[in-house]
C-alpha cells in the first residue's frame, strides 16, 4: 500500500498520539520508499521513535532510502547493538555510501559495529576513485563453479539469496576468480536440472573494468537491457556487480549535473526544498560573477563605437533582438551536441560531419529569420518606433542576423567538441558560455557592418 | 563479445567479401544491441542479407533494436514467413512499437500475418493514449493462482518462460483477472516447494493504471527499485506489466525532451547524426523566430529612451552585461524550478515557501554581483573605456543589476509553477522564455533608474 496524503496525515497522528501498535500494524505493508518520506514530515525527536516502531528488516530497508543527515540522527540515537542489526542488513554498496557521507566519528562507530570482514570489505571500495565502477558495484552476487549441476546451482542460491543484491544473474568463475561465465535464473529454469553449469552458461559475458567511468557503466546497463554487470578488475578477476537500480540512480544524478551545468549552476544534491538558501546562492553565484565579468568585452566593444551609436541610435535599438537570437541559436546548437555526446552519439572525429549539417542548418534558420526580420521592420518597427529607419540600416540588422546566427551555431557545435576532446566536461560549454562569447561576435559583425554600409 | 572498433571492421570486410559463414560464426557471441549499431554503417542492399545470417532468435532480438527506418527496409525485403518469424519473437510491447510507426501497407502486412489472437491485442494495445502506462505495457507476464504451489508455479515458470518478458515477478489474479498478489521468483525460491501461492505472496502490490502518464510510471519504477510494474485497468483488472528497461528509455526519452524545450527547441527523436538538416532547421526555427519577434518589445522600449541614451551613450555600454545577467540568473531559477516540478520535488502548495527562498538567493546574489560590479567600473571599465563614468552612474548600473536579478529569480521560479498547474509544460518556461522577459524589465528598469538618478 502506498502512502498517500491522507494516510500519511493518519500515521502522523498516530505517532503523535503514541499509538504505536496501531502505527506498526499500518507500516506493516507500506513500502520502504514511502516511510522513508515520512522522516521528512516529523520532528527529529520522533526520528528514532519512528524507526523502533517498524519490524527490523523493513527499518534496515526505510535506513537506506533515508538522507544522510537524517541517517545521521538515527544512528547518534542507535545503541551499539542497533546499529550492529542495521549494518547487518545493509548491502555492501550501501554501507560504503553510509561510511562516504558520515563525519569521522559516526564513520569511527560504524567500523567498530562492523565484522572484521566488512571493515576489509568496506576499505577496499573506498579505494575506488569517484564515479568509477567501484564506487557504487556492491560485492554481494551469486558466484558458482562451471562444473556444478543447475541443481547444485539452485541449492546454492537458495542458501544464499537472502543476502546478495541480485540473484537473477549468476557469474562462473574459476578457481582464482576470473570471470568465465554467466547465466541468468531464467535459463536455469528452462535447462535441466542434471545440466552442467559449464555447458549452459555464456561465455561472451560483458563486463567492466573497476575503473571504468560510472556513466559508461549504467550506459551500458541501458544498452543491453540486463538486470546486472560484472565488475572486473585489472587481471580479469570478477570483483563485484552493479545492478539496474544503481544504473538509474547514476543516469538520473547525472542528467541533473548536466541541466545545472548547462545553466550555469554547480550541481547541488540535495532536494531543492531542503537545500540552505546558503548553498544554492554558493551554487550560483560563481558563474554569475565570471559571465558577468567576462560581460566586459561586449562593454569595451559599444565603447569603441560611442560615435557612431551616438549618430545613429536607432542601431541601439536591435542589440537586444541580436544578441538574443545568437543566444538562442547558439544554444540549440550547443545543447544538441553535448547531448550527443554525453550520449556517445558523436565522438570527436564527426567533427567535420557536423560542421557541416550546422552551418546547413545556421543557413536556413539565419535566411529564414533574417527575412522576418526584415519584414518586420518596415512593417512593425518603422511605424511604432523609428520613422527614420532606412533600407540600409534593415539591411544592416538582418545580414548581422545571419552572419550571427551562423557564428553561433558553429561556436555552438565546435567548442563543446573541443573541450570534450580536451578531457573536460563539455556540459560547462553550454547556453552561458556560448552567449557570451557569441555576443561580442555580434556586437563586432554589427558594427563592422554598420561603419561599412552606413558610413559612419 | 561486444563489437569495438575493430572487429566492426573485420565484419563490415566479411560481408563485402561474401564470407558469410565466417561471419556468423563470428556474430554468434555479439549482442544483439551491437548487431543493430552494425547497421548503420551498411548500405542498406545488405540489410537482407546480414539479417538472414543470423540465427533466428537473435536475428529478432537485433531486429527490436533497430531503428524505425531500417526494420522499414528489412520487412519490405521480407518473405511472409520471414515476416512471421520475426513477429513470432517480438513481445508485444515491440510489435506495438512496430505497427505505430511504420506506413500503412507495411502496417497491413504486419497485422495480415499475425495470428488472430496476437491482432485482438495488438489493437486493444493501440488504443492506449499515447505517453500513457498502456501504451508501453507488455501483455507477456506470468500470472499465477492463489492455491497454487510454490513447486506447481515453478513448473508454470519453466512452462512459459521463454515467451514472457520478465519471469521474476509473478502476479497473483483472481477468477475474473483482479490483480490480488505479488511474489518474485527470488521470494519463490526461498519458499517450501509445498508452500501455497496465498500464503506466501505479498498482497499489497504497488500497480498503475492504463492511463496513468509513462513518466510517473518510469519514476515509480525507480522509487520503488522494482524490476517491473502490474498495470491494473479501472476495475483492477490487471492487463499488462511495464519493466524496467522500458522504464529506463521513458526516462531516457523525458531528460531529452527537456533538454531541448529548455534551450527553445521542439525534440527530435532520431539521434542527431542521422537526423535531416530540414528536421533540424524546422525544430529549431520556430522557437527562434517567435522570440525574435518577442524581442520587439526590447527594441521598443530603447527606442523610447533614445534621447537618454544619445545623452549618456555610457549607459548602452552596460545593457548586454545586465541582460546577460538578468538571463542567467532566471533561467538559473526557472531550470532548478522545472526539474524539481517534474522529479515531483515540488508541487503548485510550495509556492510560498519557493519564492520566499528565491527572493533570499536573489539578494544574496544581487547584493555580491553589485559589489563586484561597482568595484570592477572604478578599477577596469572606467580606467580601459571610459574616463567619464561617475558614481551616479555606477550606482543606476549597480541598482539594477540587483533589481533585475531580483526579478529574473521570482519570474523564473513563479511562471514555471503557474504554467505547471494550468496544466502545461513547465520545460517551455525555461531560460529562452524567461530571457526575453527579464530582458524587457532590465531595460525598463535602467531606464527608469536612470532618469531618476542622472536627471536626463
């Protein structure tokens, strides 16, 4: 049963009212997920409360979905013994993230609560690098041997299934751990109970290296639409899995870095309800400040045309409508490709492909756009604002159009190639970026044409 | 294996050199997914003939993959009872997918050599509106009975496997198909052989209905970490199940859309390399022309302080930095704002609480930006440009910078929310939108400022 509005308010009072049986026998069946978001609706001093209330293995499964500062209070109210069921019940990918996002001395108790196993287990992912493969695999997977029986096999996961992550996808390994094969539960089923593993299983498995970036990793998830991948290290050694739901979740984050990215904010990870009004001006304020400094150059470039804006203000007028555009045209441009990208739809040597579909494309649009525009003019513009508006100075505003639009869609497209090949994320080289580079190309193409055709 | 760079070569050179059983022996071990890449990079006069080397079941699972245009071409080179084959292997998500976009006399041939059974669902399937949970349900699931046995729905499994899309969640119905319970094969194999289905299945089971949005259905899938979810009809009937992977491409498919609304164009599905330079131009133009003509309004209202600008040309030198800014800082709200509605962060009640924050990030962020602005006029732009700027004039820059990030933060956070509850995309209030808006009351408020403070 999911917790909608109303049965959340019911819970709610329940526990104000300390009816906790009543309370217990109503989470019995909710799941994990939506208990999780009712921490999010009670005063910290109910948070541990709350967390007794529940049977143990639902409460390990309500702990993990929690935010780390609310894991955090928990686990400052959890005696010893708590604690120790908890961490029993946490899967190994989860007990890491516990340990990456605890202060020192929560981290200090955890390991303490910890078998002699796990603290092994858990210092050697946190050797992992961030965002790579072993960050986020978990070490808890079916392993069987090539020469068991799918009887065998079965007997083996039923033994063991109650704590491994995924048991539908079961890895053959040899005597020193190097991935041989796979085979999922559902083959199993369809072969014969007396088979041998070895003659079932595939032995093409595709699997990834420790190191590999996370985002390969859950792309390749997507790709092939499995349930689960192998993680391997260096040696071919078979050293732990990353399952589907942690592919969503790295897709998912990374989507949201690029949509703050792209608008020149630094990712922020925390729901925007619950983020400090602190840490989103943090957030935002570092890009303003440079794009706004960097804003400079469009000022220096009107300076140097004081005089001829001075004789002809009506030019003023469409700096707005022109920068904008090439804003607005760089950015498709710009966004499309890291999108491609980030995809793995183009790579650097395209480059040339798609200069070429860009400037076909800057083509259309800037003819298009330049011929309303110069519609517009005479028929809008000179009878609402400038009756002196001339051919030349139409003219003028509609070749600066296209000439910009042209610019921006190939500043739009290359930059972000180049710095993707440079090594660095190419999401940076989005809408802000572009604009303002792109401004002063149009504010430079303006004037030029502007002192050319209009002598000034 | 995967197909890399290399071993694409090698099979591109076995198919030109008419190799075809070499080929085949080395397409055996590839994915299907990396078989399908393989066509884009064949004309298309070998389609046919690679398809056809291919075992059968795999030759399907390549066929699902490809895009609309290619699986076009292979089924005008298909016999009838190739055809057959091929829908023989398709579950019926996939033979939907097919009938929705390919013509008609290609659609005629699809339905003519179904079975009658599989045409009655395919039908009922395109019913469902589009985006909706039924059109991107599979009817293929194992559905089990509340007296069965956990051995008797383990000999059901082994019976059906082969034909269902996912086995690892069995959903419990009534008589008359009501969804009443759910066990996963995991929970069956830990179960006794002699257990009853009733006594062990879970029987409050998370489900959706046919017309709920594919996207809430994709963010439940991911909330709760479920590999698959029953969709029920409005009697609770339950008539189909979406998976995960499907889940997956629906976010996928949601991220991108909102990447291009958001940068002011309309989505285009094909991947960018092979999409036409008219279908690029025609997403791109509109959004471009309409806010083009939308920036008519900044035009005018220059224009109707030009005898403040031939007076103090000073100021023109600073309207690109503020409009930047002014964008910038919109489109930094409306973006978060836009996200945090369509993640479900945020709902039309918090809109108190969201404005009541941004306006604290606006003034933190307008009070530093003024700062530095002020600061930056003394020590560079009058030193490097203009020798006349005084402190009133910096004061109306500074002023307004404030005022229109101000403005920018509260139109960015408030038009997505009120165009969310009227019903429409919030993702077209993004930054293009905002820009042109923030732009218009930048420049009315410089202007004002400005004739206030400098008596022009």
């Amino acid at each position: 049963m999911e917790l909608d509005e109303f049965s959340l308010e019911n819970a709610k009072r329940l526990l104000d009212e300390k009816k906790y049986a009543d309370l217990r026998k109503m989470l019995m069946d909710v799941p994990a997920a939506d208990i999780a978001e009712m921490f999010e609706e009670i005063p910290k001093n109910q948070f541990a409360i709350l967390y007794r209330i529940l049977p143990k293995e639902l409460a390990a499964d309500v702990f993990v979905e929690l935010d780390p500062d609310f894991q955090k209070v928990l686990i400052e109210a959890f005696s010893d013994k708590e604690l120790r069921e908890v961490l029993d019940e946490l899967y190994m990918d989860d007990t890491v993230d516990l340990v990456e996002e605890m202060p020192a001395n929560v981290v200090k108790r955890i390991l303490a609560n910890s078998s002699a196993e796990d603290r092994k287990t858990v210092n050697e992912l946190l050797k992992y690098p961030e965002d790579s493969a072993g960050s986020i695999m978990t070490t808890e997977f079916v392993r069987l041997k090539e020469d068991m029986t799918v009887r065998e096999a079965f007997a083996l996961i039923r033994k063991v299934a109650i704590d491994k992550e995924t048991i539908y996808t079961c890895y053959v390994t040899d005597n020193r751990s190097h991935l041989i094969g796979m085979v999922t539960v559902k083959y199993l089923l369809l072969s014969d109970y007396e088979a041998k593993i070895k003659d079932i299983m595939q032995d093409n498995v595709i699997s990834v290296k420790t190191l590999d970036d996370k985002e390969d990793v859950a792309a390749t998830i997507s790709k092939y639409d499995v349930l689960a991948l192998p993680v391997v290290d260096e040696e071919n050694r078979l050293v732990g899995i990353v399952t589907v739901d942690d592919a969503i979740d790295v897709m998912q984050d990374e989507a949201e870095e690029d949509f703050a990215k792209m608008n020149a904010m630094a990712p922020v990870e925390t729901p925007y309800l619950r983020t400090p009004v602190f840490s989103l001006w943090r957030s935002r304020i570092i890009w303003l400040l440079l794009l706004m400094v960097s804003a400079t150059f469009t000022g220096m470039i009107i300076s140097s045309f004081e005089d001829a804006l001075r004789a002809q203000v009506v030019l003023t007028a469409f700096i707005p409508m022109l920068m904008d555009t090439g804003g607005n045209s760089g950015s498709q441009a710009s966004v499309t490709i890291i999108r491609a990208i980030s995809l793995g739809e183009v790579e650097f040597a395209d480059i040339v492909k798609i200069i070429w579909k860009e400037i076909r494309v800057a083509f259309l649009c800037g003819i298009s756009l330049g011929v309303v525009t110069f519609g517009k003019i005479f028929l809008v513009d000179k009878l609402l604002m400038h009756r002196e508006i001339t051919v030349p100075v139409a003219l003028v505003v509609c070749l600066t159009l296209c000439i910009t639009v042209l610019c921006a869609k190939l500043l739009g497209c290359t930059l972000p190639m180049i710095v993707a090949k440079l090594g660095f994320d190419p999401a940076v080289m989005a809408s802000p970026f572009i604009t303002t580079i792109v401004d002063a190309v149009s504010l430079l193409v303006y004037f030029a044409f502007a002192t050319m055709f209009l002598r000034l």
